[in-house]
C-alpha cells in the first residue's frame, strides 16, 4: 500500500502535468497500469488509472445511420479498434466495450421522408451496412450495442431528473434544455464558442443546448410528463452509458469533430445528473481522416465508401495505415500513402514466407544460436511495450519490427554459413504475434481461392530458368524472366526474387 501511494504521489511528476489547482483533469482513485494517455482535458499525457486493474469500460459513439460509411468514419473505428486491442492483448485488460447508435434523427427523418418509407426501415438498413463494412475492416465488434430508439425510458428519466435539479428548463413547446449557467466547468474539454441550436429563442443563455426536442407535425415523437417529442443529440449518449457503466466510465471515444459540443454537452450534463466533477476519466478523440488537406464530408460528397476502398485495397493495407499514422492527428488518405502501407504488408508476408523456407531448407551443418538476433528481439520487445505505453505509439512500433525483419533478412538471405532456426522462427513469431494483435489476418481469402500448388510450380521453374538465364547473361531469357513477373503481378501475385523464391497474393 505504502509502494502504490509513493507511485501515485509520483504520477503527477511523470506525466508533467499541470499543477492540480489549475487543470480540470482530476486523477482517478486506482491503481496505475503504466500506460500514459493524452487528454485533452488536462492539455497532456496522464497515467491510465482504473478502478479495478483487470476491468475497464469503454464507449464509443457510433454512427447516425442515414447514409453508408465512408473511408473516413473507417479510419476513426479501425484506429479506436487497434486501442482495445492494444488494451485488452497487450495489457491484459478486460474491455466492456459498447457503442451507441442513433437511429433517430434529423438526418435520418429527412431521408425517410425523401424516400417516402419509414424512418426505423432506414435506420436498420444503413446500421446493417455499417456491421458489414466494419466486418470487412476486422474491427470488433462491441459487446454491447445501445440503440438510441430502445433507450427512451433511460434518457427521459435522464432529462427528468436534470429537470427536477434545477440543471435543465422546459420551454413553450416542450423542448427541454441544459442550463450551462448552473455548471461552472462547461468548456473543460475545449474552450467553448457559441452554440447555436434550433429554437434558440427559447434559451436562457447563449450556450444552453437542447436535450429534448418538442414535437413537430409529421415526425415520430414519444410522450412525457413535459410533453411530447423526441431526445436531443446530446442526451442519448449520456443516458445510455450512465444506464450501463453507472456514475463513471473509463475511456470515451469518437473522433476528433465530437469534442465539441457533443462530448462537451455530455460531459456537463452527465456530471450534472451523478452530481460529481468528473464522468469520463479519459476522453478519445481520433483526428480525421483527409484528401489533399479537405475533411471528408458527405455534405460536400467527397467521400470514399470503405467497399470501393477495399475493391483497391486490403483491409491489412488500410489497418497499416492507420498504424503509421498518430490517432490523434489528421491522416492524409492518397494512393501514394496507401502503397507505402501496401509494400510494408508486402515485406512482412515474405518475409514470413522466406522464413519459413529457411528454417525448413536441407543443411549439412548443425544450427547454431545467433545471441545478436536474440538480443535484438529482447530489445525490440522492450522497446515496442514502451511505445504502447506512451500513448499508443504504433508507428514506433511497425518502424522497430521493420528494423528487426531486416536483420532477420540478413542472416537469411547473405549469411550463408550460418544456420539459426530458432533465432529466426522467434522472429518471425514475435512479427505475426504484435501484427495479429494490432487486428491483420497476414492472409487475404482471396488468396484461398488460388492454386498455390501450380503457382509454386510456375515460380519455382522461373526462378530455375532466371538462374541460369543470369549465369549465362542471356538477355532475351532475362527479359521473359520479367515479363512473367510483370504478367505476375497483374492477376495480383507479387513475386520476390531471391535465392529462395517466394510470392504472395497482393491487394
């Protein structure tokens, strides 16, 4: 006991937080996992602290199913998807996790209406989408999914108590809104700017925002003991984590455009309801995915479905990408940052492949132990655990596995007097280890669907006719060489040219 307070009394050190006094980031009671977060709130990096040192709760907010996802809500839940993994298989954290999904809204009604079909059968058909386009990602899916339709009762208690509080007002209409002037931290995750909602006539102050939404003709709405309508945006979030995580959650996701006023919104009101000054120790915010330095946006139809991007690409392609890249900062989507990732996988499946041949090729001398690969894997894992900790730095990490895949490459490729199998093997295990944790397969189904057995057959003759092609200088034999391999690539096999050939199904 004595060791954790002298560890917690330290932590405030580490992290170079600011002064308690002047932060409004209020250190959780727990205990310390060693992993350093970012927060937004206290304006740095502070220690993931929970409650129980097995269980954490997550939330995340989901889509608002009107229309199809694209490329850019993609990058936001495949990079919170590589956090819980990096939670719950390299920390051995159990995650609750849950999503919330609005399945009634402004948008969506408007699309109903412009169909001419109601709006719950468009509300399934685009969340049925949206399931399939995340499965098609690898992304898991939460244990917990909370519709916003089947949450009434929860968020008009929710609202119900704010009103009773004093925290909340009823307006002419029976719309309902949160009273900022009664909480003196609104504005603690992002300075706050002036709110504009519809109805404003109706609030007290500038930045009041709506929690319910008075009933308008010819659109759905629920009754209530202040009148019918139906829950504002901000509230159903709220309403739904506080019904399954209770007074206080661990860690808050979305992307970075929920900081305000979403997450800001429901921050205060959840605060306000449980009566305490901190509901969601650590908020996520994963910052957008770009073209050429736009946001992409519906409204402006910019954007890239997640089937036309996986129609180019592979999943595993995609996810490495968003490994590279920081989840807090932009990330720049083009062809040209998309085949780097591609030729990253590339390199890691022959890699794997070259490794395998290897280890199982025919040697007359005996296998020895090569104690500068095993160190550099000792220190590699040391180090890529270090990153984890710090914020998740994944691009450290792909970067520490590239280098060690080289040195391993080395000894396979130009050390040809030494035979290390158990070096390499621990390598190449380690590599598949980190890289199926982080959520790639490292094998397309595509690639099932291809004979390997006449593919080998065709390389392996290629690679025997290449030989001898070069031993001999026969040009035009060279030139055929390449022009199979050119013919290679375009049904999608990559082959790689080496003493051992080898080749992999590219997407």
């Amino acid at each position: 006991m004595r060791q954790f307070l002298l560890i917690k009394r330290n932590l405030s050190h580490v992290c170079k937080l600011k002064p308690y006094k002047d932060t409004k980031w209020l250190m959780p009671d727990g205990n310390p996992t060693g992993i350093y977060i970012y927060s937004c709130v206290a304006g740095d990096r502070v220690p993931v602290i929970l409650k129980d040192p097995t269980i954490a709760t997550w939330y995340s907010c989901g889509p608002t199913v009107y229309d199809s996802t694209h490329i850019g809500h993609a990058s936001c839940y495949v990079k919170l998807d590589i956090i819980q993994r990096i939670l719950k298989w390299f920390f051995n954290i159990k995650l609750v996790t849950a999503i919330g999904i609005t399945d009634i809204d402004d948008k969506i009604i408007k699309k109903s209406q412009q169909l001419k079909t109601d709006y719950q059968t468009i509300a399934k058909q685009y969340e049925q989408e949206f399931w399939l386009d995340m499965a098609n990602l690898n992304v898991d899916k939460p244990m917990i999914i909370a519709r916003v339709s089947e949450h009434i009762n929860s968020i008009e208690k929710f609202i119900k108590n704010l009103i009773d509080s004093n925290m909340a007002y009823v307006v002419e209409d029976s719309s309902v809104y949160f009273d900022t002037s009664k909480y003196p931290l609104y504005g603690k995750l992002q300075q706050v700017q002036e709110n504009g909602e519809p109805s404003d006539e109706f609030k007290r102050n500038k930045m009041d925002f709506v929690l319910w939404k008075g009933q308008k003709p010819g659109q759905p709405c629920w009754k209530t003991s202040w009148g019918e309508g139906r829950p504002g945006w901000h509230i159903e979030c709220s309403a739904m984590v506080s019904k399954l995580f209770g007074s206080q959650l661990d860690f808050h996701a979305g992307g970075i455009d929920l900081k305000f006023p979403h997450h800001e919104n429901e921050e205060a009101q959840s605060c306000a309801f449980h009566n305490t000054n901190q509901w969601a120790n650590y908020w996520i915010h994963v910052g957008h995915l770009n073209l050429k330095d736009i946001k992409m946006s519906k409204s402006i139809q910019n954007t890239i479905s997640i089937p036309s991007l996986l129609e180019k690409y592979s999943a595993d392609t995609f996810r490495m990408a968003c490994l590279l890249s920081n989840y807090k900062h932009p990330m720049e989507y083009s062809d040209d940052m998309m085949k780097m990732a591609q030729d990253i996988v590339m390199k890691i499946k022959f890699f794997l492949k070259d490794s395998n041949v290897y280890v199982n090729k025919t040697m007359s001398d005996r296998a020895t132990y090569n104690y500068k690969l095993l160190n550099e894997l000792q220190m590699t894992e040391e180090r890529n655990l270090e990153a984890l900790k710090a914020d998740f730095d994944t691009a450290t990490c792909v970067n520490s596995l590239l280098n060690l895949i080289s040195s391993a490459n080395t000894t396979i490729k130009l050390n040809k007097n030494e035979y290390c199998p158990v070096s390499v093997t621990l390598i190449a295990n380690y590599v598949v280890d980190m890289l199926t944790k982080f959520g790639l397969k490292l094998v397309d189904s595509s690639e099932e669907n291809i004979s390997s057995s006449v593919v080998d057959t065709l390389v392996d003759f290629r690679h025997l006719v290449r030989k001898n092609a070069i031993q001999g200088k026969n040009k035009e034999l060279l030139t055929a060489c390449d022009i199979v391999r050119d013919r290679m690539k375009c049904v999608k096999i990559q082959i790689n040219d080496s003493d051992t050939p080898s080749w992999i199904y590219v997407k």
